[in-house]
C-alpha cells in the first residue's frame, strides 16, 4: 500500500479490496499473535475481553500490540471493518482443520506403539478457530456468490507473501469450490477436510519413514458446530449448514471429492483413501470423556471390537499426552499398555483408562487440552490399528459478582465484590484478578500477594463508575500460575440520573 498509495486509495470504495487488506493490516501492523505459552512482555490472549484497550494501545503507541490469537484477530477485524461500514461478524468453527499441504485431508503419522512420529507433517485440528464473515456483492466473480464471505486476520498461511484469508464465498466452499482463489480451499479444508491416521515404519538401511498402512479416516471429525452469536441474544447462532452439506451425504461427499481433486495429494494418498474403514480387522471405539474439572481424575473406556469371524489376540497401547488448543503435542503425561489381551471372533473387550490430578499437573497448555491415542497391534498378523480422541478440562464455577444495587447511574462510583475460591487440590499463587465491562470500567488488574490453600475462598473490592446507560455486562478473569482463565460475568442495568 505504502509503495503504490495512489491504488489503495482508488479501491477505498471496494469491499472485498477492503476486508482482504484491513485483516492483514491487523495482523502485520496493530496485533502480534503469540501461541508460545510464554506471554511476558505482553498481555496472555486470554485477558482480553474487548477491542477497546487493543486499539487505543496501537493509536498511542503506534505499535503492535502484545499478544494476540485467534478470537482476539476476530474481535479487532470486527470492530474495524463494522466501522467502516461493512456488515461483519466473528464466526466460531470448532475441531478446526488446518490444511498445511492443500491435499484436504489432515494427516497423522504414528508408529506401531502410538507415538506420533514428528516431522512428517504440520497438519493439525485446532480445538476451535475463530475467523469473520463480512456480507458484500461478488461483482468480480461468477453469478451466484454474493453474501456472506469468509475472512480470516491470523496469520496462519502465507497467499502471495501475505498473512491474509478471503474473502472466500460461503457458497464456494460448501460446494467444493476450492479453485474461485481467495484461499477458498484453505476455508474449505478447515471445516470439511478428512482426518487421515498412517501407521508408518522405519527404513533399516536409510532411517527413513515409510507409510505401511492407512490406520483410519475420520470422514466427520472436523468443522462442528460452526456458530457465531445471535443478533440482539447472548445465544448462538448454528451457521454449520452455511459452510456444508449434511455431514456423509451424497452432495457432501461430492463436495470433498470435488475439493480433494484439484488439491495437492500425496501420491500414496490414492491408494488408500478409498479402502474401507471398518470389518477390516480391529475396530476401536474410544467412549468420550465424560465432564471434568481442572483438578479430577480423567477416566474413560476403550472398546475394542474384532470385526473378523477369527479369534486374535492383541496388544493395546494408549498414550496421553497434553496438547496446544492448535492440535499440536506438548507434555507427555501418561501411558498405558495392555498385552495378550483375548478377542474372540466377532467379540468385543473393554479396557479402562485413566490418568489422575498428579500426572497431568503442570503438563498442560493454557487451554487445558489433551489427545488420547490408542494403537492396537494384531498379534497374528502384525497388523495395527489406531483411534484418537481430543478433549478438554473445564473450569469450575468458582468466581462471583456481588453488587448490591439492582442498577447503577451514570457518573456515580459503586463498589463491586468479587469472591472466588481455589478450585485445585494444591496451593494456588501468583494470582490476578481482571475486571471490566464496557461502558461500566476501563480493564483494572489487580495483583493478589497471599497464596490461597486447596478449598481457601478470597474476596476483593473494586470500584467502578458507569459512563453509558443501558443493560451493560461487567467481566472478570481470574488467573494464576496453577490454573487460568477462571471467569464470572454480570447484568448490570445503567441508568441516567432523574
């Protein structure tokens, strides 16, 4: 922009020039995304709760701001792009695929134990993944395209040297459309991709690693309740059948199919995407993990079913390990193995796992993810077989909000309390309560110096001084250097004086 201004300035009108550069702006000029675990120097992505302070730290400073992710990109592109006079709005994909390859599908790569073997691939599913949409005509495209576009500021793939997404029609990529360009293939692989697992195998004479076996395909385990926030409701908004197909239909098929042939497939890809999933050999059916809390036990079941008339014996291997809420592996935590365990002909077994507080305390990443790993070893013929499963901890509901007036007057300071208690088995230290609320307080951190014992409760006050009428939200966010993100929200209604 800087070296052709007199260009920037004559598509100033056009939309879809505009929400293509305003998300790389943010990336490159307001915003620095930081997903290193290690936020000194900065504010943790977590802390945020607005656009507000972002803005006016870069509109002072003139600098990036510290630090940014996903939500935090979303949240800043709607805000700039609203402003200028675009319909737009952040949009939630949950399980998430990240295509690093074009092929559409995202793959794993494990040895017969497991173990995910690294550096083979950088593909991934992010927990969650938080983009834009912003509604505008398509005149530079086909008939048929107009409406909502998907745009994306986090700087996750380069297109052209830049860290820029979309505008990507939604239409484009529910049917598959993945050569209309403006990384419409990126959006698609991200909500309709297919999890691929290959069992590989070290070469003896050169150490490198050859794919033996395709271990599973996962043909629905990514893009889930794909959701943005209804108008005028603190609910959502299910946007999942605006980006595809019911999921294993006969058009959703198509659309993959479609998307997957003008990808970059690998070449042992074709050979093995077609087999059939199941009645092959070994099924594994990991029951998912029922609710927990930062500070339980995790416990779970794994199924296994011999999907042959044959009796087998097998040996089991399942392995935690903590991972990133980006998919990748972070701390190994835990292993588990069982031998010479008995399935006969068409029979099933079930095999317990579990993992307590002490094994995965002070293992985990911020978001408190995990990935389960079981492979499956036939013992008659070598063969082997594997399943995964990713899930989360929650946070316990450990955090309130008193006020005691039922509604608050512009200009007039009110003292608000906020109490919490310590929700882990350990001593929980290095304490931070952040308080805010548009149109109520500017965001105030206040520092707690006492550690607080398993079970302690802790009260603190702090002032606020309503500045706009109007049924406003006050937010709180506790963090510590044991656990994160513990947070309570309010409904304060705001008044103007009589």
């Amino acid at each position: 922009m800087a070296n052709n201004p007199n260009k920037w300035m004559s598509r100033r009108a056009n939309p879809v020039w505009v929400s293509r550069v305003i998300p790389y702006m943010i990336n490159e000029l307001v915003l620095v995304g930081n997903w290193s675990g290690d936020y000194s120097g900065g504010t943790s992505p977590t802390t945020w709760n607005g656009s507000v302070k972002i803005l006016t730290e870069h509109f002072e400073t003139q600098r990036p701001v510290s630090f940014g992710q996903c939500w935090v990109f979303s949240g800043v592109v709607t805000s700039a792009l609203r402003a200028l006079g675009i319909p737009t709005r952040s949009v939630t994909n949950f399980a998430s695929a990240h295509d690093t390859e074009g092929s559409m599908t995202i793959d794993k790569y494990i040895d017969e134990d497991g173990d995910e073997v690294d550096g083979l691939s950088s593909d991934s599913v992010w927990n969650f993944h938080v983009w834009n949409e912003s509604w505008m005509k398509r005149p530079d495209l086909p008939q048929g395209y107009d409406g909502w576009q998907a745009v994306d500021s986090t700087p996750q793939e380069e297109s052209l040297g830049l860290y820029q997404t979309g505008p990507a029609p939604l239409t484009a990529i529910k049917n598959g459309e993945v050569y209309l360009g403006f990384e419409t293939g990126f959006v698609f692989a991200e909500v309709n991709a297919d999890r691929v697992t290959w069992i590989v195998t070290k070469d003896r004479n050169d150490g490198n690693y050859v794919v033996s076996k395709k271990a599973a395909q996962y043909r629905r385990a990514v893009g889930k309740l794909i959701s943005t926030k209804q108008v005028g409701r603190d609910a959502r908004n299910d946007l999942t059948d605006d980006y595809k197909f019911k999921e294993g239909s006969d058009q959703e098929r198509a659309a993959f199919s479609k998307a997957h042939s003008f990808g970059s497939a690998l070449d042992y890809h074709k050979g093995f995407l077609n087999l059939k999933e199941e009645g092959e050999g070994i099924t594994i059916d990991i029951d998912a993990v029922p609710q927990t809390f930062h500070g339980d036990d995790i416990t779970t079941n794994v199924n296994l079913t011999n999907d042959t008339p044959a009796p087998v014996t097998v040996n089991v291997s399942a392995v935690l390990y903590s991972t990133s809420y980006t998919g990748q592996r972070q701390r190994f935590i835990k292993r588990i193995k069982y031998t010479d365990v008995k399935l006969e002909g068409q029979g099933k077994v079930t095999q317990a796992f579990g993992a307590g507080f002490k094994d995965y305390h002070g293992k985990l990443s911020k978001h408190q993810s995990f990935r389960l790993t079981v492979a499956v070893k036939v013992q008659e013929t070598n063969e082997v077989f594997a399943d995964d499963i990713d899930f989360d901890l929650e946070n316990k509901d450990v955090v309130s909000i008193e006020v005691a007036e039922e509604e608050m007057v512009v200009g007039q300071t009110y003292t608000v309390k906020v109490k919490f208690e310590n929700p882990l088995p350990v001593k929980m230290g290095g304490i931070e309560i952040t308080l805010e609320g548009p149109g109520l307080s500017y965001p105030v951190t206040k520092p707690i110096s006492r550690t607080l014992e398993a079970g302690e409760s802790l009260e603190e006050e702090f002032e606020v001084k309503p500045t706009k009428k109007g049924l406003r939200t006050l937010l709180v966010d506790v963090d510590s250097k044991q656990i994160q993100d513990l947070k309570a929200s309010k409904k304060i209604p705001v008044i103007l004086s009589s």
